[in-house]
C-alpha cells in the first residue's frame, strides 16, 4: 500500500483481540481499519501468533507504527518519593519499592517509565519486558519502525488531563473496564480498574465513586468525565445525588471493533 506524507500505523494490542489502522499524523480524525485478529489462547506466544497473522499480507513494510496497550496488559501506580531524595537512583528504587509492596514481585521483568519527580508523588508505568521483545521482533520481521509503545491510560490522560474541571473525575472506558483517576486539587491521587457489569448506570457508577473516594480519603465527585464508548445507561441524564457524567471527545472511533477502537487511541493528539 502506498503511504501518503504524514501516514502512519496504529496498532492496538490487548489479551483477547489485535486490531490495525492507518492514520494521519496531520488529520487524527480520519482513520482506515486495515484488520483485526482474535487471540486464540493465553500468552505471549498466541499473542505473537496473532500479531503475525495481522500483519500478513498487509503492504506496509518502512511504515513507522505506534502500538497502545490494553491497561490489563500493565500495570499503573503511585510512588512517593522518600523524604530528601535527590538522585534519581532513589526515585528509582522507591518505585521499585511500591511495584513490589502492590504485585508481590519486583520490576526487573518489566520497564518501568514515569514523570521522576524527587518532592511530589508521581505515577509510574511499566510494560512486560517479554511483551516488548515480541512487539520489536515482529516489527522487524514485517520492517516496521515502532515509534512507541503505551498503555491505553497513558494515552487517554495526556489528551484529556488539562479539561478535567474542578471537582471531577477522569475515567475511560474500553471492553467493560472503567479506568479511573480519583484526582483532589487537580492533582493525580490514583487509579483503580474496575469491570462494568452489563447494564452499568449511574447508580453503579455512583456506587464505585463512592467506595473509592471512602478508601482514598476522597471527597466523592460530582462528575466523571469520560471517553471512549458509553453503555447506554450512561448517557442518560443522572437521577437527583447521583454522580453526574461528561463525555469527553466526539466519539471518535465508536463505529469501530473493539480491538480498533485501542489502536485509535494513538491517533490522538
């Protein structure tokens, strides 16, 4: 396939689907679906499996790619630096610190990345190393340059982080997870995944911002602004003391599989 100036590949990758799209890095809007591939089985092996299968055919060697990984891929959270911590070695090894308290083991099978911050709490990332590995073979093997590799959350906070209003919530939803940022003072306190029950609506939403706001210490908020795709109930107006709920972009994508609609995600600005 001939690429355009300014045309690129999404490529979107979660435990049971992989999807891939063309885009444009001058026109995020406008997205072509190239394929979707089921995952048939568990692991790094079917998921490789699956990525080949994807890619086979598809006339796209040289084209530069940006792959968004599903949140159940990854893992996210918050670090405290200790007190009088100067070098980012002791950043480092606080983090490291937290990984294990929370997961039971320690990073060095994962790459951790985040925004090194030496006197305030920060959020870090970190992405299978394995899983990696496996993205950048299959890249070489089908001659695709990867630009990035980023879980789903990441992507969804850098775009919508600064019209999150005061007293709100940020979240996202995507396959029945909602990914929740519970923020105090504009400032990233947590996040929690929670599984959406089929016909979830504001009674349950309210129901999950109230028992996370009681564990975080947290004020309960009035709104949560979220993207991706609403179950129906959601985007019914709320009932009187619920929490309320703001959609966050134009939909983008909403027409798309499940597996397509990660890989948009990389489309955004």
């Amino acid at each position: 396939m001939r690429r355009a100036l300014g045309q690129v590949l999404r490529l979107g990758v979660a435990t049971g689907t992989v999807g891939l799209l063309a885009a444009s890095r001058w026109r995020g809007d406008k997205v072509t679906a190239l394929g979707e591939q089921t995952v048939m089985g568990t692991g790094n092996e079917a998921l490789g499996v699956a990525l080949r299968a994807l890619l086979a055919g598809q006339d796209v060697a040289g084209w530069p790619v940006t792959v968004v990984l599903a949140d159940e891929l990854c893992r996210l959270w918050q670090v405290a630096p200790p007190p009088g911590a100067a070098r980012l070695p002791d950043i480092e090894a606080a983090a490291a610190l937290r990984f294990h308290a929370l997961y039971g083991e320690g990073p060095a099978a994962w790459q951790v990345t985040a925004d090194w911050h030496s006197t305030e709490p920060f959020f870090a990332a970190a992405v299978p190393r394995a899983l990696l590995a496996l993205i950048d073979a299959v890249a070489l093997e089908h001659r695709l340059h990867v630009v990035q590799v980023v879980p789903h959350f990441v992507t969804a906070w850098n775009r919508w982080c600064r019209a999150i209003r005061p007293g709100a919530w940020f979240g996202q939803l995507h396959d029945s997870l909602l990914t929740v940022a519970a923020i105090e003072g504009r400032q990233l306190r947590a996040v929690r995944a929670l599984q959406v029950p089929p016909g979830a609506d504001h009674y349950w939403l309210t129901q999950m911002m109230g028992r996370e706001a009681l564990l975080l210490g947290l004020e309960v908020p009035a709104q949560v602004q979220l993207c991706g795709a609403l179950p129906a109930a959601l985007v019914r107006p709320a009932g009187t003391g619920q929490v309320t709920v703001a959609r966050l972009g134009s939909g983008q994508g909403d027409e798309l599989s499940t597996a397509c609609r990660l890989a948009v995600a990389g489309s955004a600005p």
